[in-house]
C-alpha cells in the first residue's frame, strides 16, 4: 500500500544520493527504507524487497517474495551500513532540509541504531542474537542508541498550514 508507494521516492533519493556521493543521504534514505520495509514485513510476512524498486533501474515490474527472515538479515546489514556512512565526513549541508533531525547526525545514527537493535530483539524468539544485541549494547560510540524523547524520529508540525513545507507533508496532501 502507501509505504510501498512512498518507498519509490526513498529509493530515488538513496540512488541520486549515491551518484551524487553524500553519504548522509544515502544513509538517511537506507534508514527510512528500512523503517518502512520493516513495517510492511511485520504486518504482509513475506514480501516483495530484493527487487523491490527496480522498474526504473532494472525493468523489473514484478518482483519476487522475499521470505521476512530474509528481509530481516538485510535490513540488519542496510542499518550497519547507514550507521558507516553518517560516520564518514561529508560537505553536505542537509539543516533545514531535514525535518526529522535538523542535520543532527547523531540523531540520525541513534535512529539506525534502535531500529537495528528493534529487529534484533524482534529476531531473538526464532534464533539466538544475543552477541549481536551485546555487541550493539557495550559499544555506544559506535552504536549510539535513543535514550530520552529527544531522540525520537517524529514530524512536528506547527498550527500554521503554510510551514508544512516538509515533503511527507506535502507528498500526503498531493494524494488526496
């Protein structure tokens, strides 16, 4: 449904972020990529991920099921990867163009993090990942994780209409 449609635009973004060489935002789409296909494999189960978004790149219209143990182990290597890339130094000025963080980097690789070490615990009832959970756990300057409401990955929006300039904002609007 609307995160598989919204997933188009995330892809986009992690391409032309590639091409382009800004690791940040390169890190920051895997990590929305990964937030959202972690939802979708929650809820659907197997699922359409390996080649998912490939119609544009690859011409493929009809992807193959990817088991969720799968998309799982992957997802697990895309947030090791993005938490890499925030790591790296970079001229890019992302500020006011991100409305999750405001360019805090920290924050960014917080929200990797977390969600990793979500899909670690999540992964824990069907096989034993307590090295990689201990790992994650012991080493906070290369796992930095949420640890107050700050860190939370939340839209603010203002009473006033005209400052939803955000593009999830305006991508919603344009739906209806």
């Amino acid at each position: 449904g609307e995160l598989y449609y919204d997933g188009r635009d995330v892809q986009d973004m992690i391409n032309i972020a590639e091409q382009y060489k800004q690791p940040h935002i390169e890190a920051m789409g895997i990590i929305i990529k990964s937030f959202m296909f972690q939802q979708m494999t929650d809820t659907y189960g197997d699922f359409p991920y390996s080649e998912a978004f490939q119609g544009k790149t690859g011409q493929i219209f009809s992807p193959k099921y990817d088991s969720q143990e799968d998309i799982y182990n992957d997802l697990i290597l895309q947030l090791g990867s993005a938490n890499e890339l925030l790591m790296q130094t970079s001229a890019e000025e992302i500020g006011v163009y991100d409305c999750l963080y405001n360019g805090d980097l920290l924050k960014w690789r917080k929200f990797a993090n977390s969600l990793k070490l979500r899909l670690l615990m999540r992964m824990s009832g069907k096989k034993d990942v307590s090295k990689s959970i201990s790992d994650m756990v012991s080493n906070p300057d290369k796992y930095p994780l949420m640890t107050s409401n700050n860190d939370i990955a939340a839209i603010t929006y203002l009473d006033d209409e005209s400052s939803h300039w955000c593009p999830p904002y305006n991508a919603k609007l344009e739906k209806f």
